[in-house]
C-alpha cells in the first residue's frame, strides 16, 4: 500500500475511533456505549499499525503531514456526527472535537506535545 492510502486509512480510523468516544460521551444507556468503547479499541488498534507503516513510531509527522491529516480528520468528524444528529441523536457535543482530535494525535505522536 502506498504512503498517501496508508494516510487515508489511518485517517478514517482515528476519524471513527473520535466519533464513537463522541457519541460515547452523548450517550445514556451503558449497553450502547459498551458497544461504543469496542468501536473505539478496535479503530485505535487498527489506526497503530497503520501510523507504524506511515512513518517511524518514535518520530512525529512531518509538519505538513501534521496540519493536513488534522484538518482531514476534524472535517470527517464534523461531517460524520452532522449526519447523526440530522438522523435525531441528541447530545452530541461538537465542541469536543478539536480536543479529542488533538489527545488521539498527541497519543499516536502524530503531533508534538
């Protein structure tokens, strides 16, 4: 797989993994988010493999790469949880996006602290 698919694809699973922890927050019932809590163990462990095929782990992203797979993925994350709350979920809180963003890419040291 080239650089710029392995970029996409750990974009969309860093994308879905900021989803569910979203809706998580959103959501009463402790079954659903069960259900949520999988989601996001299964995309951050799938995202892993693919930020280790991008680049080398103990390095951060190059600039560029930094600010562009960002951008990506709050857009996805806004357009995604868009979709949900015109399908009537409620409680969704969009402010949390940036910052849930920027934790899973400090923590996948896609970014610098």
């Amino acid at each position: 797989m080239n650089r710029n698919r392995l970029l996409a694809a750990f974009i969309s699973h860093i994308t879905n993994m900021v989803v569910h922890q979203i809706l998580e927050k959103a959501i009463d019932s402790p079954e659903i988010a069960q259900s949520y809590k999988n989601e996001i163990k299964n995309s951050l462990t799938i995202a892993k493999s693919y930020r280790g095929r991008i680049h080398p782990l103990d390095n951060a992203l190059p600039s560029h790469d930094n600010r562009e797979v960002r951008d990506k993925i709050i857009r996805e994350v806004r357009t995604k949880l868009g979709r949900r709350m015109a399908k009537g979920y409620d409680n969704i809180d969009i402010s949390l996006i940036e910052d849930f963003v920027d934790k899973a890419l400090k923590d996948m040291k896609v970014i610098e602290d």
